[in-house]
C-alpha cells in the first residue's frame, strides 16, 4: 500500500517510527471519510472534528483541506482504488523521551491511508455492551486512539455473540453510542438520538442526519435515553461510511419504519450524492 505521510508518498511498510508515540501509547487521533473515484465526501467537517481534537491534546499541526484532498485522490490512482474506499487520517506525536507527558521534541506526523470499502448492509444486529463510555472524557468530542479499548472490547463481546455492532451505555446506564458509530430510534413519525452530553461522539453523519430531517419536517429530539427506547421504533446505525443503516437488537421484533425511516435514507442519499457530485466535477 502507497501512503501519504507528511507530504510524501511512501511504502506503507515501515512508515511508523519506533519511537512514535501514537504506536506505543495511543497518543494519536483519526478521522475515517468515506471516498468514491478519488473524492472524500464530506472532509471540511472531519478536518474541524480533527482540529477540535488537536485543540483537545495539545497537538499544533496545521490541516489543509486543498492539500489533504489532493492526498486522498493521488492515493486512489496509486493504490488503484477507483471505487468505493475508507480513507484514514491520523495524527500521531513522534520522538521525543519515554513517558507519558509528550516533550517539546515531540513532533506531530500526519498520515493518509486509503484502503478499498465494501458497500453498506442493508441491516445490522446489534447488542447492549457490558462496556461502558464516561460521560465526562475530554476524547468524548473526537476520535482519539488512546481512548478506543472499550469500543474495541464492545465491538469483539458483539462478534462473540454473532453481532455486528454494539450499543455503549454510559456510567448512567443510558444510551450513549454504538462502538464505532452513533445511533438514532425512529417511532411515531419523529427521532430521537442520545445528546452529546451522554456520551455520544458528535458524527459527521449525525449531524447530516439532523438537518435532513429538519428539511423534511421530521422532529428531532437529543436528549436522554434507555436501553427500553431502543425497543420502540427502528434503530438507524450511522457512521461515515456507512451512512445510516436499519438496525435490530438482537433478538428483539424488527420494524419496518415505514415512510419516516424512507425518506431519512434518502435524504441522506441525495446528500452524500450531491457532495460527490460537487467534488469530482470541480476536480474535472
């Protein structure tokens, strides 16, 4: 695999240092965009998700959306990836001294990774994980990869128990996320999603999600909720890549969602299809 690292494009093999402190302690944050035929959908809000974490950790690296595009499309030539694809961001803190505190030698190193994505599933079963997400983490506003061993762990207790995805409860016993994803119930013609403030990452596709179903009409309530609520009406899965998909705790009655949950897919849809359409023709 061709990378992009700091400006170059490089073998894949051998492009962390011994010394990088995202590898040895998880001092590093990530972005995953969703991209078809060279263009990242949606990249100008991951980049402000990146810098609110940069912010977060102390780490000073400029983010250049031009330059980042052109990475991403590169990459597609060389990795020869002219279709659907995940594109990986990361920022990482090299060099420096052991320990945990980073120390002023310590340099960010931004790495673009491209790897080919499969389509989305029409339908995910998901449990209620043992493991939890804390309301009052400072890595709750981004994707830091210091911080992700419980999503690791939920997502492994759901593939041992023939899942796809997994719903993290918060030290409150309330809904927070999915593991890798944020989560929305549909009922009686309006969607509800857990607020930020219990623990839910604030997604890309959350986001889209809400101002779609404002465009449409459709009420959007952020607030509380139990793992009860997840029985009342269809559960929407959303992550970058892929989008919202209709989802079922396992076991539990599944719902159609009749024209609400219809009309909020294709929303998003037109959405996602408007962006590429914009990027690829603007790079033409």
């Amino acid at each position: 695999m061709i990378i992009w690292r700091d400006g170059d494009f490089i073998d894949g093999r051998g492009a962390v240092s011994i010394d990088d402190r995202g590898w040895l302690i998880g001092d590093a944050l990530f972005e995953t965009i969703l991209v078809e035929r060279g263009a990242p959908a949606f990249l100008d809000r991951h980049l402000a998700r990146m810098r609110n974490g940069c912010r977060a950790l102390g780490i000073d690296r400029d983010l250049y959306e031009d330059e980042i595009r052109a990475a991403i499309a590169t990459l597609a030539r060389k990795n020869a990836l002219s279709n659907r694809a995940a594109c990986r961001l990361t920022i990482s803190r090299s060099g420096g001294p052991r320990g945990l505190a980073p120390n002023a030698s310590a340099r960010p190193v931004l790495f673009v990774t491209l790897s080919a994505a499969a389509s989305s599933p029409d339908f995910l079963r998901v449990i209620v994980s043992a493991r939890r997400r804390w309301t009052g983490a400072s890595t709750n506003g981004f994707k830091c990869a210091g911080a992700y061993a419980e999503n690791i762990l939920a997502r492994a207790e759901a593939a041992a128990r023939g899942a796809d995805e997994a719903i993290m409860l918060n030290e409150a016993g309330r809904v927070a996320c999915a593991a890798s994803a944020n989560l929305f119930v549909v009922a009686d013609g309006r969607l509800t999603t857990p607020a930020l403030s219990e623990g839910a990452m604030p997604g890309v596709v959350r986001s889209i999600l809400i101002e779609e179903a404002g465009a449409l009409g459709i009420e959007c309530l952020e607030g509380l909720m139990t793992p009860g609520d997840l029985l009342r009406g269809v559960l929407l899965i959303t992550n970058s890549i892929a989008g919202p998909v209709r989802s079922a705790l396992d076991g539990a009655p599944g719902f159609s969602g009749g024209e609400t949950v219809g009309h909020l897919i294709a929303a998003y849809e037109r959405r996602l299809r408007s962006e590429f359409s914009s990027r690829t023709e603007g790079r033409a």
